[in-house]
C-alpha cells in the first residue's frame, strides 16, 4: 500500500476535523438558540397585538350592535281636531301654534285604548305610567307629521313610535326587573306590561334605520339619537379636504422632488414638511381658531372650518407620501423620456406621474382616513356643539352647523345614559366601516393604477 493512499484511509477514518460544517459546536448552538429566541419573542409579539386587537373589536361589536336595532310601539292614534285644528280651517300656521304638549294626551289615549281592546291590565300601573313606555320624541315625530299631512287631522293614523330608552335597553339586556326596582325611570310593572305588548304584537324590535339619518338628540331621548347630521358634516369635510389638498399637496410634491434647486431654502422647506407630520393634531385646531374664526371670521362648528383645519393637518402626509411615490420611479424613466426629446415637465407628466400615481392615491386616502377620525381639532373649532339641524346643500350647506362622527362619539361618552355609551359604540362601528372602506378603495387603485416598467 502506497503512502498516498495509507494517508487518505486515515482521513477517512479520522472523522470530521474541528470546525467543519457538519459539526454543531457551541458558538452555532448558542447562535441557533439567539435566533429561536428573537422568533419566539416576535411570535409572542404578533399574537398579544392580534389578542389585543380581538378585544378591541368584540368590546365595541358586543357593546355597539345593539345600537343598530330599535324597540318601537305601533299605536292608532286619533288626530282630534278639538286639539289640532280649533278653527277647522287647516291653515298651517295655526296647526304649527300646537306645540308637542298638546300631541302627547293623543298618544297617551291611544295607547289605553290599545290596552283595552287587547284587555291588557297591570296592577298598579297607571294610564301616566303606560305611556311612559313611549319615546319623548314621539309628539314631535307626531307633530311633524301632522305639519306635513294637515289632510289627516281628523282621523286615525296608525304609527310605529319609538319605545323609551329604559323600554328599549329591556330588550338589549341593560335593564333587568332587579334593576327597574332601583331605577327611577322606569318600575316592574312597566317591564311586564312591555312584555304583554311584545306577546300581542304591539311592541316590536327592529331594524334602526334612523340611527343613520337621524340627528342628535337631548340627554332624555337616547333612544332618538342618530348619525344624520355628523355623517353629514364629515362627509362635506372630507369633500373639501379632498379638493384641497390632493391638488395642492401633489403640486407642492412634484416641484419640490423634481423642478426645486437643492439649495439651502429648499433643505428648510423639505425639514418643515416632516415637522409637519409629527405636530400633534390639536395644533392645528388651535391655528385654525386664531386664523379662520378669529382672524377670518369664519362660523363656528361650520364643515368649511373643520376642512380646512384637516386639510392643513393632512397636507403634509400626502406630500410626504407623493414624494416617495416620485422617487420610486427608476431614473432611466426619465432619461428614457428626455432622450427621445421630451422636455423636463414632459417626463414628468407624461411618464413619471402616471407611474408614481398608485403610491400618490395611496397616500392620500390614508392621509384623508386619518383625518375623518380627528376629533381633537374639531373640539377647538366648536363642532363639538349640540346640533339637530342638517347643513344645507352645498355651497351654503359648508358654512352651517354640523357636527362630526368622531365628535358625535365624544359627546356621546360624556352623557350618563347607559343608552349614549351604546349609541358612541354604534358610530365608532360606523366610524371603522369607513376606515375600512377608504383602505379597501386605496388598494383597488393602487392595484388599478399599478404599472411595471
């Protein structure tokens, strides 16, 4: 046997030297278990956020879908003209002199005449105490019709009133007969003749449709408060953020990033912008109160204010957004297009922007998502005040009072009733359907607009 080969049955043989791959030595064991570790943090990290989001979710779902259905009473309500129309001539202007004070002795005896035709009777429960079940709101929605079919005095209209707040919260599960002991709204005996009307078909639950179209209400009336009015004014605000700043923060954005010499004013420019977007959002309520109420004299609690108030606050988010969207698109791009003879605004507008357009769209509807759920500069401008009536189409519908869905949320959780904490967690459900809308449409056109060079 030669030496050669004495030598390689010995390596053979000898097994795997020090340091070779196929042994696992402690500085690879002690690496192996840094990087088990660092996963298993980051898994732990996942899934407490995951559990937190969960818990958000089933909080607000469990305490906020009972807002979305409404208990109702259906009564046949005689509309006596004695009380309605003394004269008997229907002249609107008398009929309007009627006041809700003279609605509610209607419903009070159509209601006792409902109990009697069905032969409901409760020991101890007066006629008073039984149309107590009924909303406060019903002699205004009584008087508004009556104000709108002047025709119908006279006769007897049947009408799905709104149960009372206490009523309502019954069937949702906030009040109990324990609880009814202790209440001074609402007794025993008027839970057990609301459910001796549910039996017969008198008392409904349903759908609440007017949770959307209705507007606020007083602190006695949670059961008729709605969204209308703040769905409303958030939907002119976000119109006119949107006409404002999209325009304004892409222009800004594409002179800055492609035609602005890099000289010192531009640096203090482009340092500015990013201060911008770390300010705290109830500075800007505080620069809009100085300048567009103060200074300008614009109204107070008007969507015109609070739009502009968000625009200032979002344009610095969109041109961020728009500027990194420019600077995704490869250089070649525009030497291609300056190569074949196109002039500087050219490539950019015929070629640059288009390809930028998917990142420039996504950032301004993240941009206008943020800013539908600000609440604290709209605190500053006085939106925050108590209001029934709808703004007015637009232009003139910008400069009325409004309310926001944020701000309907905190005003909600500022009240006592048990029934506003479920009606604030109804909006803020509303209020994530949005949010989740406006993303669901930022990914359809990033997906639409997308372009591959």
């Amino acid at each position: 046997m030669s030496d050669a080969t004495a030598m390689a049955d010995a390596a053979a043989t000898a097994g795997p030297r020090k340091g070779s791959l196929l042994v696992v030595d402690k500085r690879t064991k002690q690496r192996n278990a840094a990087e088990a570790r660092f996963r298993l943090i980051g898994q732990i990290a996942v899934t407490i956020g995951v559990l937190a989001l969960v818990g958000l979710l089933t909080s607000i779902l469990m305490n906020g879908l009972s807002s979305f259905r409404q208990t109702y009473i259906a009564v046949d309500v005689y509309l006596d003209p004695a009380k309605l129309d003394k004269k008997g001539d229907r002249n609107l202007d008398d009929i309007a002199k009627v006041t809700t004070f003279g609605y509610a002795p209607l419903i009070k005896k159509a209601l006792a005449d409902k109990m009697a035709r069905e032969g409901i009777v409760i020991d101890g429960l007066s006629e008073k105490d039984a149309a107590e079940l009924i909303s406060k709101e019903a002699p205004a929605d009584l008087r508004r019709y009556v104000l709108a079919h002047p025709s119908s005095i006279g006769k007897t209209v049947p009408f799905n009133l709104l149960a009372s707040g206490r009523i309502d919260g019954y069937y949702k599960g906030r009040v109990t007969m324990e609880s009814a002991e202790l209440d001074r709204n609402v007794s025993p005996q008027q839970l057990m003749l609301a459910d001796k009307l549910k039996a017969d078909g008198v008392l409904t639950t349903r759908f609440n449709w007017e949770f959307f179209t209705a507007p606020d209400a007083s602190d006695t009336r949670p059961e008729a408060a709605g969204l209308g009015v703040a769905i409303l004014g958030s939907a002119y605000m976000m119109l006119v953020v949107l006409v404002l700043s999209l325009p304004l923060g892409v222009a800004a954005s594409i002179y800055l990033e492609e035609f602005a010499p890099q000289n010192t004013l531009t640096d203090i420019i482009e340092v500015n912008i990013a201060n911008l977007a770390a300010v705290p959002s109830i500075v800007f309520g505080i620069l809009g109160l100085a300048v567009f109420i103060n200074f300008a004299g614009l109204p107070q609690s008007a969507p015109i204010v609070g739009g502009l108030v968000l625009t200032l606050m979002t344009l610095p988010t969109i041109i961020i957004a728009t500027r990194a969207a420019l600077k995704a698109v490869p250089p070649s791009i525009r030497d291609a297009a300056l190569g074949v003879g196109a002039s500087k605004m050219q490539s950019v507008f015929h070629h640059v922007l288009p390809l930028a357009m998917p990142g420039i769209l996504t950032g301004t509807i993240i941009g206008l998502a943020q800013a539908l759920g600000e609440t604290a500069p709209l605190l500053l401008i006085g939106m925050v005040a108590f209001v029934r009536e709808y703004p007015g189409a637009p232009p003139e519908g910008f400069f009325d009072p409004a309310s926001a869905l944020p701000v309907q949320v905190y005003n909600w959780t500022q009240r006592g009733d048990p029934a506003f904490v479920e009606r604030a967690s109804g909006a803020i459900i509303v209020l994530l359907v949005f949010l989740v809308l406006m993303n669901l449409i930022a990914i359809i056109l990033r997906r639409r607009f997308e372009r591959r060079w």
